[in-house]
C-alpha cells in the first residue's frame, strides 16, 4: 500500500510537464486561432487491487461521431446544468459505465487538452470502489475493462511513432494492452501522467 500512496501523493500536486509540442502543433492544423473549444472532462478512475492500482478504461461504440471504437478515459461535453468541470466527469462517467465515483475521492487533475475532435478536456484522478459495479450504456460503450497503472505508466509499453503533416513532424503514442491499443488523446494524457511520474523519481 506504500507504493500506491506514493503515487496518490504525486497525482495530488500540480504536474510538471506539458503535452507534447507536436500534439498542439497538429491540433493548430485543424482549427484557426479563433476556433471555439467545447469544455469537456474526463475521469481517470483508480481501483485498489492486490497487485496496485487499475485503471478503469472504455472503448466508445463504433457507430458514435466521433472517435468510435477508441479506448477512453469515461466523461464527455459540460452541460449547463453543471456545476463544474468535476460535476461533468462524475455525471458522465455514471451514464456511460454506471459507476459511482464521489466527488470527494476525486484527488487531482491534469492541465486540459485540446483534441481534433473541438473539445477542450480536463482529465481528474479518482480513486473508485473495488466493488463497483459496470453497467455499460450500449448506446456509448462497447466495453469496459481494466489496466493495471503500472502497466500503463511503463515508459518501455508507451511506444512513440512520427508522423509527416504540412512539412512538420508530429509524434503519436500507442499503448498496446492484450487486444486493444490506447492511441489518441488517452494516450497523451497517459504519457503526460507517466513523464510526471517518472519525472519525480529522478
């Protein structure tokens, strides 16, 4: 249990790095300077097991709009009837896996991120039940599953491939986990998370 409160300790200070430079580069290819980005959030669930921590993963269904099929953190857009960005991850991660995470387990949260997709996200850490029970909305989930953190943290799984667009190179992350492979926005906010990580251990 030390390990594991070592790493709730680090996730409750504010993180040293940044996203990737290529990631911001490649999301200024998409929208001009004056583009609006809707507010969204998400939820980076931890669940205590034997072994550490898991984290609570979901792959979007394939007839959504946008990114379907992808493996995802659980949140979605803010609504008006939100208080705030918190309130947005708890609500949509209720509705999309059936989860009740409590506001107050939520521990920290990340700088937000920009995707292609127009939204500007904030990802917050909680720890959650090891009893919870999933109910997937079929209407939003295909499937939701587990990751041990340590897994996900380990510079040597989060392989780095570049990429030419417009002249500039761009770097993507790809985190292959038995037969799914985290790319894409989650995949950056997992990087950030491990560079933070590995970051205070020098």
């Amino acid at each position: 249990m030390g390990e594991q409160q070592q790493i709730l300790t680090r996730f409750l200070m504010a993180p040293s790095q940044q996203y990737d430079a290529s990631h911001k580069r490649r999301i200024s290819h998409h929208f001009t300077d004056d583009t609006y980005f809707k507010p969204a959030a998400v939820l980076i669930p931890l669940v205590p097991r034997k072994q550490g921590f898991n984290v609570v993963l979901t792959r979007r269904a394939e007839h959504l709009k946008h990114h379907p099929g992808q493996i995802a953190f659980p949140g979605g857009r803010f609504e008006a009837s939100d208080n705030d960005l918190i309130t947005t991850a708890l609500r949509e991660t209720f509705e999309e896996t059936g989860i009740i995470c409590q506001r107050n387990n939520v521990i920290g949260q990340l700088p937000p991120l920009a995707t292609i997709s127009g939204y500007m996200v904030t990802p917050f850490i909680s720890t959650i039940s090891s009893n919870y029970a999933a109910k997937p909305d079929p209407g939003e989930v295909d499937t939701i599953f587990e990751v041990p953190l340590n897994y996900l943290l380990n510079p040597n799984n989060i392989h780095s491939h570049q990429f030419r667009l417009r002249g500039e190179s761009h770097q993507v992350y790809a985190i292959p986990y038995h037969n799914y492979s985290i790319w894409g926005a989650t995949a950056q906010i997992i990087k950030l998370l491990s560079n933070q990580i590995w970051e205070d251990k020098k």
